[in-house]
C-alpha cells in the first residue's frame, strides 16, 4: 500500500499533516470569521455578514491611519537598515583585527526579544528619566521622542538598532560566498574601488539582497512589540500599526470577526506587492 | 572606503550596540532612590533588583520559552527537513507547495492568532504550552522548510545516485548521504528557528497570558507605568538577553557559514 505512494509525497507527509493542522486550518477558519459577526461576549448571536467587515474598514479612519503608519514604518525601517546593513558587511568583511568579537557584537541585537528592545528604549529615551534625552539636554537640545511628530521615527530607530544586524548577517553571508574571479578581472583592469563596487559587487549580490529586503519588510509588518511596550497606538493615532490594531479590537474589544478582516485586508496588500516584485524579478532574470 | 574610515564606522557602531545593553546593566544595580538621577554613575549597587526577579517566577517563564523553542525547533526540523527534501528533488507538491511556504511566511500572525485563539478556548487548552507551540510552528516550520529547500538545492543529484549504485535505499541514501551534506545549513535554521521561538511576544501573550506564560510575556508584565519597577524590569530584561547573547557568541560564525552554504534562494 505504502509503496504505491510516489517517493516524493511520502517524504512530503509529516509537513503535509502539521503544516494543514497549524496553518491551513486555522487560514480558513479565519477567512470564514471574518465574513461573520463573531464576538466573544455574543457567540450566540454570530451570522453570517458578507463582505460587510471589510466595506466597514473603509469608513474606519483609525484603521486606515494604522495601514498608513505600517507602511511607512517598514518603507523607512528596511531601506534604513540596508543602508547601513550594507555599509557594515562590507566593512566586516575587510576587517582582520578583533574579528569574530566586533561580529558577535553587531549581531548580538537581533537575538534580543522584542519586548525587551522595546522596554530597554522606552526608558532609555523617556524625557523625564531617560539618559539620551538628560545628554541631549546638557548640549540644550530638547526632544520629545514620543511626541506626536517624532514617535514614529523613533519606532523606526528602534527596528533600525534591532534589525540591521539581520541585515548584515545576510550581506556578510552572501559577500562570503561570492565567486573571486570578477573581482581579481576587475583589479587587474585597475577600476577603482567605488566602481569595483558598483559593477562587480552590487549586481552579484543582488540576489541576497532581495531576498533580505523580502524577509525583513514581511517581519517589520508584523511590527508590533515596540508599539505595545511603548506608546500603545499613541499619542493620539501616531504609532497605530495594524498588528497592535488586530490584537486590540480582537482581545481587546472581543471583536474578532472584524479583526480577522483587519488582517486579511493586509494580507492582501502584502501578497500584491509580494507577487509584483516577483514577476518583475523573474521578468528581468530571462 | 579608507581602513581608518571603515574602522572608525565599525567602532561607531560597536558603541551604539553596547550602550543600552551597558546602560540597562546598569540600572539594575541602581536601588529606587538612586534612579531619580539617571546619568549618575556614583551610587551604592544594590542586588535587590535581581533577587527580586529570580523570585519571581522569571526563571520558570524563561524555562517555559526553553522547553517551547524546543518542542517547535524539533517538530520543524523533523516535518521541515523531509518536506524540504521532498519538494527540492523531487518536486512533490510543485509550485503549489513551494508557493504555501511563501504564503506562510508573509502571513501576519494577526490573521492566525484570531482562529487559534478561538480553537485553543472551545478545546480547554488556552494558557497552556502546547497553544503556544502550535502556535509558533505557524511561522517557525514554513522559515526552516524555506532554508532546506535552498540547501537541498545545493547539493549535487550526482551524490545521492552513486549512493544509490553503491546499495542505497533512498531514505538511506537520504539519511546518510545528502543529510550530512546539508548539516551545516540545517545548524543555522535550527538557531533561527529557535530564536524567533523564543523571540515572540504576540501569539504567547493572546493564547497563554496566565499561567504558561513565557518569558517574552513575563518581561512585559514589568511594563508598568510605574517608575518605581524600572530596577526589577531591567534585571528581567538581562536574565531573557545573557544566555542568547552567550549562545550568538558562539554561533555566530556557523551562522554566517551555514547561510552562505545555499539557503539564500528565492
């Protein structure tokens, strides 16, 4: 009977089993809540609504104030942090003293629980009793860094400290494994360091580093422990991200009909994106 | 760039790193009168922080976290290594199942978190670890199925045909042929997976906020208003970050090796 099975399934059916019981199941459970009225405190009175959740959202202006604050969080925290990612792994990849320690020290952030980057930066920059606001103020510099203008940027520093050293990590990996040839071809034709850079460097690793934009934009919309140890959404609508705005109208309010469409609606976004830059990438592989 | 140059940027960056772990190292030596002043550094260290912390059920949360990342790493490696195996050779599933793994990974655990919870509360086994693990093999599973196929796709078919001619069964061409060739990798995703195990504060928080919490959720429940838990709080914060930074210390290297040997494919 066993044998009938062609070998490839049988080794695909362990992940088949647990990937239909933990992800498959509960995905559809989901899409179906969110075409209803489910809330905790009334499941007697569930029914089936339609689209009505997600025609709700539209009118809903914290929610679209939180895809706004999503977006522009993981727009300016990734390119941030391959900027620097970037500059880093070059850098530690030329580097011979102290090697494997200033390593193990840049890497070290990423391995640190979110909630506690988050805790160690609330008080780190608390106005009354945080020491980057006290040294800022002996040069008379006064900075509210959860104000209503600055709480944002002050999330995305925050992902930049965390997760730059992700960034590197990738880079560093996939400058090691680059081939040698082109870059003696281009020493010999004496191109300089900056177009060495530009024309061998870059085009070979641009494979990593799509793959680490993908990987880190699709975890910073997942952006959610910063929000909940800090600011909670605040002031006001200023750091609303969509994760904190799910966990609050479906734990918090018991609404979970209505946060399971708040999910989908960005589930929606992310997999248009997500498949645009593919097509676009294989497009240009061809 | 000039070495003084690049130098100087690696420095910058050091510091920048080490300043709040240092800073925070610092706090929970400070007793609640010496806090007031932030920026002092002259003040009588005082270990009341950290005993309060190791009473206080911190070592049972983190315990927890240890035993949940174990669980999930486990199930992961074992479904993720042979599902991988069998989707890079021998494209079982084809493009359907390589697309749900990148489907997986992109999904916002705000869209799962709301079913599980319901599942979790009808089945009595909300607040408990099992919801947790189930939970973090949603995200952890799809990462290390995502790393092997890479790696799989890096080793020579050639290998395991000769292994094959030399008497082989294919699991046993599997098991000690292309296994050990992928070992390294499978290292990596290990780590990685254990990490963002250990790492996550949102399905822990929803479906096991009482009594099977971890130690994500026991830090958090620091996070008061009150100025006054700052001291207990940082110890806590230290007792989650010194064994992963020890552990990153050491694996830090493999790490970098094992991701460039082929998991970086899309």
């Amino acid at each position: 009977m066993l044998r009938r099975i062609p070998i490839g399934y049988r080794f695909l059916t362990p992940l088949a089993v647990v990937f239909a019981a933990v992800f498959a199941y509960p995905f559809v459970y989901s899409l179906w809540l969110s075409l209803t009225n489910y809330t905790i405190t009334r499941r007697n009175e569930t029914r089936f609504v339609g689209i009505d959740q997600y025609t709700g959202l539209l009118d809903n202006d914290t929610y679209r104030q939180a895809l706004v604050n999503t977006f522009v969080f993981v727009l300016l925290a990734v390119s941030l942090e391959l900027l620097l990612g970037l500059a880093l792994a070059l850098c530690l990849q030329r580097q011979r003293w102290a090697r494997n320690v200033t390593r193990a020290f840049l890497l070290a952030p990423m391995f640190v629980t979110p909630i506690a980057v988050g805790l160690m930066f609330r008080f780190l920059l608390n106005q009354q009793i945080g020491v980057i606001p006290e040294i800022l103020g002996t040069f008379g510099l006064e900075i509210d860094f959860f104000g209503p203008d600055l709480a944002l940027f002050s999330m995305v520093a925050i992902d930049v400290w965390q997760w730059t050293p992700f960034m590197v990590l990738l880079l560093l990996a996939g400058l090691e494994s680059l081939p040698k040839q082109p870059f003696e071809a281009a020493r010999v034709d004496g191109a300089s360091r900056w177009l060495t850079f530009r024309s061998v460097t870059l085009p070979l690793l641009k494979p990593v580093i799509v793959v680490a934009v993908l990987l880190r934009a699709l975890d910073a919309f997942k952006v959610f422990e910063y929000v909940f140890a800090i600011t909670r959404g605040g002031p006001g609508t200023a750091t609303e991200t969509i994760q904190y705005q799910v966990y609050r109208t479906g734990i918090g309010f018991f609404r979970l009909g209505e946060a399971a469409a708040m999910a989908f609606v960005l589930v929606a976004v992310v997999l248009t994106i997500v498949v645009v830059l593919f097509r676009r990438l294989m497009r240009e592989a061809t | 760039m000039s070495r003084p140059l690049r130098a100087l940027f690696l420095v910058i960056a050091v510091v920048a790193v080490a300043f709040p772990f240092a800073w925070v190292v610092l706090i929970s030596f400070k007793s609640r009168v010496d806090l007031n002043d932030p920026s002092s550094l002259s003040f009588t260290p005082t270990s009341a922080n950290w005993s309060e912390v190791l009473h206080g059920g911190v070592l049972e949360a983190a315990l927890r976290s240890v035993e949940v990342g174990l669980a999930t790493v486990s199930v992961s490696l074992v479904a993720g290594t042979l599902g991988a195996y069998a989707i890079s050779r021998f494209k079982a599933g084809g493009g359907p199942a390589r697309f749900g793994i990148l489907l997986a990974q992109l999904m916002p655990p705000a869209v799962l978190v709301v079913p599980l919870f319901i599942l979790f509360f009808n089945w009595n086994l909300r607040d408990t670890i099992w919801a947790v693990i189930a939970a973090h093999l949603t995200f952890v599973l799809p990462v290390v199925t995502w790393f092997m196929i890479g790696f799989f796709d890096a080793v020579p078919r050639e290998l395991e045909e000769q292994a094959m001619i030399d008497g082989y069964g294919r699991f046993g061409a599997f098991r000690r042929v292309v296994l050990p060739q992928v070992l390294p990798g499978l290292g990596a995703a290990a780590i990685f997976g254990f990490v963002l195990s250990w790492n996550d504060l949102f399905y822990a928080l929803i479906l096991a906020g009482g009594n099977a919490e971890t130690l994500p959720v026991a830090i958090s429940s620091y996070n008061t208003f009150r100025g006054v838990e700052l001291g207990a709080m940082s110890a806590a914060i230290l007792v989650s970050v010194v064994p992963v930074l020890i552990a990153s210390f050491f694996v830090q290297k493999r790490l970098v090796r094992g991701i460039s040997g082929g998991g970086l494919k899309y």
